[in-house]
C-alpha cells in the first residue's frame, strides 16, 4: 500500500502531502513509478543505469529473472538520492523487486555495500516487512553483469484496469435506450443530405465570448448520403459539481448499482452508396479535447463514406457547450426540423467548450477519460443490439465496428479499446501519455500543470539560484529528465518537491490512463479481449501531446510496425518552397475544421485520412504506406517515416519551426 499520512516528506518522498488518502484507496504502487534509490554518501552517478534494475517476481516462474532496466534517471547531489523511472511500463497487479548492486560504486570508484538495517532485515529481522523482501531476493539470483545485491525493495502494482473492466459490465447489463434526436419536438432525426440547405448548431450560452450558432458545413460531406441524430443513454458516473468519481473508501470496490442516467447527443453520416448486406461498417470518432461532434470527425467522414464507412460521433463528456444546445435541419422544400444535440459541461463551466472535463488536481483528465469509456461502451452495445439501427432507421453492420480517436480522442481512446471486446481495428492519431507528463511538457497543457503546482505550493522558480524551465517563462521548473539521456545531476533547487507533486498525481492518473492500459490493446489483452490492430499516427514537434508522450505510448502498446511518423519540418519546408504558409501546427493535420483551407493541409489530411480508411477496411491487416497518397505540393515526397527509421529527437520536446514562440 502507499505510504501513511505521517510518514509523507516532500523532499525525499515519491508522494506528496496532501494526496494520500487517494493513494490509499489504490491496491497497489503505479505502473509508471517514480523509483527512489538513496546512499549514505555521494556515487558516481555515470554507474546508476549499469546497477539498478527491477525484477518481475511471481510464484512459480525462473530463478533468474528479466532485468528492467532505469531510465529519465536524476542524481540530486545534496541527498545523495537517484530517482527515475523503469524502462517500460510495468504490469500491473504484479510484484517487482528493485534491487541497487555492487555495480554502482562511489566517488572513489569501490563498490557500494549494503546498509546495516538491510542486512538485518535478510538475516532474519522481524519486522512485518523484511519476510517479504527476504523471499523475494531469495528469488532473484543475479547473473554475474548485473553484480551483487546491495539494496532491494520489494513492491506490487495496482490493479489499474478493474474500474474500467467492471463499469463495462455494469453499462451491458443494462437495455439500451436510444431515441431520436428530434423526438421533443416532433421532428424526423433522419435526413437525406441531398434534401438539406443547411445545418444549424446553437449552442445557447451565458457569456458573450462562445458562439451561438454555428454552421455544419455542408461542402465538406461530399460522398455523405444521409444524417442521422440520436441520444443514447448513458449512466453518468460523474459527480454533477466536482466533476469527478467518487470511488468510496476503495477504488476497487465492485460497483454496485447504475448511477443516474443521462442522455448523451450522436450523430451519424452514412456513405451515399448502398450498404452491403450486413449493413454499413462504424467508425466510432472519438474527438479531441476543446472539439466537439461536430469538428474533426465532421472533416473525415467524406473520406470515410467514399470508402464505405459510417461515421459515428458522440458528445464527450465535458465538452459541446451547454445542455440546450441542438441542431437545425433546413431543408430544401422550406422544412426547419430541430435535434437536441445537448452539451456534457460539468460542474460550474457549464456552458463551456471543455467544460470541467479537465480539473485542477491530482487526478486531472482521468475521470473524464472513465466517463467516456463508459459513453462509449454504451453506444458500442446499443450498436450491437441494434437499438441505434431501430430507432433511426439505419443499416449499420453490428459486428463491423471500429474506432478512430484524435489527440484526446486518442488518450481515453486507448482506456476504452483496451477493455471493449467489440472494435475490429483502431487508429489513434496524436495520443500520447501519461496525461501528467503532457501537462508538464505541453505548451497548450502547461496551465493545467501550474494550476496543481499552485494548488500544491509546488513554484520554485523564486527559490535562490532556480532557473526558469527551457521553453517556459513561469514559476515552475522540475528538472524534467527525457528518456535515453545521460543521468542528469540536479542542480535546480526546489524541483524535487516538484517532481514528487506531479509523481503522486502521475501515480493516481493511472486508473485511466493510456500508459496503464496500452499494452492490453495487443501485447497483452485483458480476459475476454482479443488483441486488436493498432494505427499510430503522430508528427514532429507536436506542441499538445509532445513526441516523448507520442512514443511513450507506442512502446507500452508495442506498436512500432504500424506507427507513422510525420516529418513536419520538412514538410513545412517543402510548403514554403512552393508558396504556401499555412503548415503551423503539427498536431492537428488529421482532420479539423481548418484542414481544408490550403492544398499543403488538404495533402497531408486526406493522405492520412485514406491511409486510416484502408487500414480499417483491411481489418487492421494492412500497413498503408501514405506517401504515395499525397497530392501537390508533397507529391513524390517522403514525409511520412516509421519507428525504424525515427530520429533520436523523438525523446525531446522541440517546438516546430513554424510556431511563433
């Protein structure tokens, strides 16, 4: 179990006060923990990878174990403390050993020895933690490169899945409810677009800054045949003010009852073409933070219709304005039909286009990760029960469902595939995690971390001799480490208190975040789950979900064959050769709103959008090569590259070259 209340220190602990009884309520340590390794004297810190590591223990297996080795590792000089982070993202529900060996030596270049409490405790120490710790070093016997045990904490992880597996079990039990968009008022929810003059979306406000009527267009639909509107029925897990979940005195405790309903807004584009006998394949777009239904997803269905596809997009939660919001239908003939296309703002930013799905805390994004997992198991068994068919009038194919998840999208994307047996094939398009580690990186994240940090007393910039952070101008500076980097030697005063803030929240994001659950997409997949195909797109200098949180989650997934990486700066470059300006930010080049504005967005766009729709259509059996898709002024060129040939930046933060900063 985590640590106590009286037992937290800021400035050696991996936890900070404050975020212990959420710890407390967790079943064991993270699966991307903060390790900390302390001597009683100063070390060579150029020794510290060559004699920590973590070994994997379990009842029955090998004698000698699979070493995991250290990474992103910080020597602070005055404690005489290391800390870093394993290598690869643990498994959870498991038992590790991390052991410090003759391997590290001190100054003097002598190896280190053991301290006289752990050899106590080997010996045969009573104390109730030293049995365990006895067992497990019993159980690794260290081959000769890896030296003697000096040092060794025995530690289990949680069980980061459980909420997410049982909430989806809860969500099946119940009958799905869907009903028309338009039934309030009367009004068909089903629309030839052939018919339509017109798309309305009011979004009914309080302050004068968000709009309050926006117009679908109609010219980005171009091989749509119809729109559909619905409201499904989702149980809402959330609290209406906090905007969080309240777990009780155990994250694990099985949920036991539904919670209140709420009705959630989708809508669906459906090809021109007719379907084939199993009625048209889903795509189930899960959009982006600061989006809505009607954004990105809007800008790919033409795509995704040409190639047989329905498009299915749901309100997130926190996001699409406010609750009165709807759509009008105009229509050729002087019809006006109104759906209800409520908002699902949260808490008092009720009206917003975020709306509370991110908090200043500790658990920030993750419980309306949770929540949109939960929406999404919902619409995935009304598609499967063909309530949603029957209530609009539509042929969708039940057991033809797939998932394309867009930055956010992308992020809680992950939770839901890694648990829902349903989804063929996925594609991810600039994901990343963990949701702390983009928030301390990302220039657009940025605020949400100050936000903690000011929460937690955590600026350090005005302490004596503390830099400002490279790439920000604010009170904050943790000594963030990149991983493969040579060990770096603390010299910023104040960042380990820092860093242990954002290890704590890290720690407790892991319920729903993508770190925990990526490696059940393929590697390995939760019971009942088959391993699914796995599309990875992402770009060079991503300003909103950083490179090293983009790979990070590739690694975690194992899904290196099939990711796809944009050259950005050359293709801003190639851009500007032929007279274009309007390649500025690399994170969004899938598809948003402004992706059709210039031949350089409407090349990379629909190369990676044609490159998702093939994936998906081959079942996630095909690797789309999307150079060769791209049209003027890209042609001929190799923007895209995949993991093999990824430059080593890719572990570095960096601004592209056409951001103005």
């Amino acid at each position: 179990m985590p640590p106590s209340e009286d037992t937290c220190d800021l400035s050696s602990s991996a936890v900070v006060c404050g975020n212990q009884q959420l710890l407390n309520t967790l079943d064991g340590f993270s699966e991307n923990p903060r390790l900390m390794v302390c001597f009683s004297g100063p070390v060579n810190p150029d020794t510290l990878k060559a004699g920590i590591f973590i070994f994997p223990l379990n009842a029955s297996g090998p004698s000698v174990r699979t070493a995991i080795a250290i990474n992103r590792v910080l020597y602070d000089d005055t404690s005489n403390c290391t800390y870093a982070k394993p290598d690869e993202v643990l498994a959870q529900d498991t038992t590790y050993l991390l052991v410090a060996t003759s391997r590290v030596k001190d100054t003097s270049g002598n190896p280190v020895s053991r301290a006289p409490e752990f050899t106590r405790c080997l010996a045969g120490d009573p104390a109730p933690y030293c049995p365990s710790l006895q067992s497990a070093v019993s159980a690794v016997r260290l081959q000769p490169q890896f030296g003697d045990i000096q040092g060794a904490s025995v530690f289990t992880t949680m069980t980061a899945t459980a909420w997410a597996q049982a909430a989806r079990t809860l969500v099946n039990l119940a009958p799905p409810h869907v009903t028309p968009a338009g039934y309030r008022w009367g009004s068909d929810s089903t629309f030839d677009l052939s018919e339509v003059s017109s798309l309305i979306w009011n979004t009914p406000q309080s302050a004068p800054t968000l709009p309050t009527a926006q117009k679908i267009p109609l010219n980005a639909l171009e091989g749509v045949g119809k729109v559909a509107f619905g409201l499904f029925t989702s149980q809402n897990f959330l609290d209406p003010k906090a905007g969080t979940i309240t777990f009780g005195q155990s994250s694990y405790v099985p949920i036991g009852s539904l919670p209140s309903p709420t009705d959630v807004s989708f809508h669906v584009f459906l090809p021109a073409t007719p379907p084939p006998p199993g009625g048209y394949p889903v795509v189930l777009w899960g959009h982006g933070l600061g989006d809505n239904q009607f954004g990105a997803s809007t800008f790919a269905a033409s795509t995704l219709a040409k190639n047989g596809f329905a498009t299915l997009t749901i309100e997130v939660t926190g996001q699409g304005f406010g609750s009165d919001s709807s759509v009008i239908v105009n229509t050729k003939k002087g019809g006006s039909f109104k759906e209800d296309t409520p908002g699902r703002g949260v808490g008092n930013a009720a009206l917003g286009a975020i709306a509370g799905c991110i908090v200043n805390g500790p658990i920030g994004t993750r419980d309306c990760n949770l929540q949109t997992a939960v929406d999404l198991f919902a619409i995935t068994h009304a598609i499967r029960t063909s309530a949603v068919q029957t209530t609009l009038g539509l042929q969708l194919d039940p057991n033809r469902i797939y998932y394309i998840g867009q930055s956010e999208g992308a992020i809680f994307g992950t939770v839901f595939n890694a648990v829902d047996p349903n989804i063929q094939a996925v594609a991810l398009s600039v994901g990343g995690g963990s949701s702390v580690d983009i928030a301390r990186t990302a220039i657009t994240g940025r605020l949400l971390a100050l936000g903690y940090a000011q929460q937690k007393g955590l600026f350090n910039v005005l302490l004596a001799g503390a830099p400002p952070q490279p790439y920000y101008n604010d009170p904050m500076n943790d000594n963030y480490v990149f991983r493969d980097q040579p060990v770096v030697i603390n010299k910023v005063p104040g960042s380990v208190a820092v860093q242990a803030g954002f290890e704590s929240a890290d720690w407790l994001q892991m319920l729903g975040d993508p770190l925990s659950f990526a490696s059940h997409l393929k590697l390995d997949p939760l019971p009942g789950v088959a391993p699914k195909p796995v599309l990875f797109l992402f770009a060079k200098g991503d300003i909103e979900v950083p490179n090293p949180a983009n790979s990070a989650l590739i690694r975690a997934a194992g899904i290196e064959k099939t990711s796809w990486f944009l050259q950005f700066d050359q293709a801003v470059a190639a851009a500007r050769a032929a007279g274009y300006n309007d390649l500025s930010n690399p994170h969004r080049l899938l598809s948003y709103p402004g992706v059709f504005d210039s031949p350089d967005q409407q090349s990379i766009a629909l190369a990676e959008q044609q490159q998702v729709a093939t994936f998906l259509a081959k079942d996630g059996q095909a690797n789309p090569n999307p150079n060769p898709l791209l049209t003027a002024p890209f042609r001929g060129l190799q923007l895209f590259v995949t993991p093999q040939e990824l430059p080593e930046q890719l572990n570095y933060f960096q601004i592209p070259p056409s951001y103005p900063h």
